[in-house]
C-alpha cells in the first residue's frame, strides 16, 4: 500500500512541477518560478524512475537525485521562490543576471552539498543550512499568503499558510528527526515529503494567479481614473 502511495505521490509532484512550471513561463512570464517548478518536477521523476528501478546508490540517477534535490532545498525552493514571488508582491521586474545568478548559486550549492549527504541525509552545519534556508522562504511565504488574502483569494491564502508550516515540519525531519516507523528507504517520509511538495507548487501557483489578478485589476482601474482626469 505505502508504495502505491508513494508512486501517485511522486507523479503528483511531476505532474504539478512540469505542468504549472510551464504555465508560469506562459502566462506570466516568470521564468523564476517556472524553471524551478520544472526542476523539481524532474526531480520527482528521476526519483521515481530511480526507486522503481531497484534504487542502486552506483546508479547515476541516485547522484542526479539528490543533486536536484539539494539544488532546490538550498537556494531553488528558497531564493528562487522568493525572487520569483516577488514580481507580483513587490512588483519585482528581476534584470537577466538576476536569474542567472540565482540559478548559479543554486547549481553550486547542490553541487556542493551533493558531495555530503550520508545515506540520504546531512549532518551538522549542512543540515542546519538547509532548515535556515527553510526557514528564510517560508517567512516570506506567510507575507506572500497575507497578498493573497488581500487579493480576494481568502481559501488559496489559508492553503498557501497550512500547507507551508507542513513543509517546515518536512524540512526539520528531512535530517534532524528520522520517523522511527519508518522502513530503511524511509518510503513513509518520502511519500508524506513528495505529496506536500506537490501541493506547494499548487497551491502556491493559484495563489500567485489571485495576487497577479488582482495587481492587473488594480492597474487598469488606475489607467481609467487617470484617462478621466486627463479628459
């Protein structure tokens, strides 16, 4: 049963990742938050593809795997994300070298802590570093919640809160409190870790859309009360 789940899990987060990544180049022109939702999405199927194939650690896609994944949860999912939620919070038009040096310095830290982990897991300054970083983003994430709530979208912005505390207490346990029930491949946390995962990047897309909306909104009624006072 914990492998069925684990699998949908893992196909929600690629579904969401690939799909929404792509909608927010699209639509929104936010290549921020749409590379990221990509890289994690193809993250979840390099995992998937990985732990279905028999998960052998001198396979290349155990290294791909947890590359990714320290490529986002050290500066991806935490400065990228905020850069990124900021062009509809703030308003923030990022220059190109904005973008290539966020995603530089994400490349580099996975690179780096890539070299670390023991057995899927980070001990001491590493794993500190990455409950910090957490930490950081999710803080802005409870500012971006209070734009959505302004923006009208009062369910998206109680969703984008809920679950963000449920992807903190993710990040702490990711090293620092093993589950004690779980199974030597930890399928239990990782099930739990991708579906929350997936339903960040949902939600927090949606919540992005009401801001964005509602910004656009804002917008034209300017324009029209500065036509009037103008005639």
């Amino acid at each position: 049963m914990i492998e069925t789940l684990f699998i949908i899990a893992a196909l929600w987060l690629a579904f969401v990742g690939l799909v929404f990544g792509v909608k927010f180049i699209r639509r929104y022109r936010n290549y921020l938050l749409g590379i990221e939702w990509i890289i994690v999405g193809t993250s979840a199927m390099n995992f998937l593809l990985w732990s279905v194939l028999g998960g052998d650690p001198k396979n290349p896609m155990y290294t791909l795997a947890y590359f990714l994944d320290a490529f986002s949860r050290s500066f991806g999912f935490t400065l990228v994300l905020i850069l990124g939620l900021m062009m509809v919070t703030q308003r923030y038009k990022p220059a190109l070298w904005h973008e290539i040096g966020a995603f530089a310095l994400s490349i580099a830290g996975g690179a780096y802590l890539v070299t670390l982990h023991q057995d899927g897991m980070y001990e001491g300054a590493p794993a500190t570093f990455l409950v910090v970083t957490n930490l950081i983003a999710s803080v802005f994430v409870f500012f971006f919640a209070t734009r959505v709530w302004r923006a009208g979208a009062k369910g998206w912005a109680v969703a984008t809160t809920v679950i963000t505390l449920v992807a903190m207490v993710i990040a702490a346990s990711y090293d620092f409190f093993p589950w004690p029930f779980d199974d030597a491949y930890r399928t239990y946390f990782y099930t739990a870790a991708l579906a929350t995962w997936g339903t960040q990047g949902f939600v927090y897309y949606f919540g992005y859309k009401a801001v964005h909306a509602h910004n656009a909104r804002v917008d034209a009624a300017s324009a029209l009360q500065n036509a009037k006072v103008a005639s």
